[in-house]
C-alpha cells in the first residue's frame, strides 16, 4: 500500500467516529459539536482534466471533515442554510500523489428545490501537495469555487479549480458528504 493510500486510510479511520459522534445523543438544531453547528464526512473520488493528452488519474480517493457555522454576520443573508465552513481532507491527487488540503470558504443557497438545496461553495484553500512524478512537493494556494447539490444528509459537491496557465479551468473535481 502507497503512503498516499496509507494516509487517507488514517484519515477515514478518524474522521468517521468524530462525524459519527456528531449525532449522539443530540437532535434537531442543537446538534453541534463546538463551534460547528453541523459536521460533514467528505468522501472523494474522481475529477475531470480539460487538458486530456497528460497522464492524470481520475479516480482521487479520499476522505476528511466539514465543519459548517452560522456566525451572526449580516453578509450571511436571512437564509438560515447560508454558512461558513472550514474544512480539512487527505486524497491521492491526479498525480498518484498525496494532497492535504485546508479550506475556508461560505457554502450560499442558490435555490431549494423541495427537500433539496443547491449552493453556491466559495473557499479559499491552502494544500500540500506531492508530484511524484517530478520528485517535489509544494504548497498551493488559492480560490476554489464550486457548487453543491444537497437532499437530506447526503450532499455531492462540485469544485472548479483554476488553471495558472492561460486556460482558465484546470479540473473539475468532485466529492460526496454526509452530513452529521
């Protein structure tokens, strides 16, 4: 097993219990666990390249926590589902590396959809990431916009991420949460 492999294996090992916690004993509104007034399991798994002629894996399992907030800020809106979010997740990369990414961003309702709701995901993301390919590893930085689709506890999200080069998207990644 990869170190890659290994890693997110720990991180699923943990995360499950402490989103699992999240629900014990508690209901409804009051289901909090500090400052997080819900938490989400994040579950990755594959991503789509614009540039096709390079060797990137697609399938980029992973896991990691969500801790979602409603701080009392006007530029939140009246809608009680807009919130704040930081989060933290451990994947193989599409370059069969590992990547430790660090989120903060603001999860907005575009549209409820009777039991569903559609959001708009802005973070701000710092990650270390390994290219083994290239026998480096670095730190990147940067905005990570997305949307979500979510139905009851279950949520799939959709991230864009930005290119550096003059094509303005990179990959579309994408993940699924249960949220506790």
């Amino acid at each position: 097993m990869r170190a890659a492999q290994r890693i997110v294996l720990i991180v699923v090992s943990l995360a499950w219990p402490i989103a699992s916690h999240a629900q014990d004993g508690v209901s409804g509104a009051a289901n909090t666990i500090g400052p997080c007034r819900q938490v989400g399991l994040n579950l990755w798994g594959v991503s789509y390249h614009v540039n096709r002629g390079t060797d990137y894996d697609e399938r980029n399992w992973g896991a990691g926590l969500t801790c979602y907030g409603r701080p009392d800020v006007k530029w939140l809106g009246r809608d009680e589902n807009n919130r704040v979010f930081f989060e933290g997740d451990a994947l193989v990369n599409s370059w069969r590396g590992l990547v430790l990414p660090l989120s903060l961003g603001v999860d907005y309702t575009v549209k409820n959809l009777d039991a569903c709701r559609l959001s708009f995901i802005g973070a701000l993301t710092v990650a270390y990431y390994q290219l083994p390919e290239r026998g480096v590893s670095e730190v990147r930085w940067g905005p990570l916009p997305g949307f979500a689709l979510g139905c009851g506890h279950i949520r799939t999200n959709m991230i864009l991420v930005p290119s550096p080069s003059k094509q303005p998207l990179s990959a579309v990644v994408a993940s699924m949460s249960v949220l506790f």
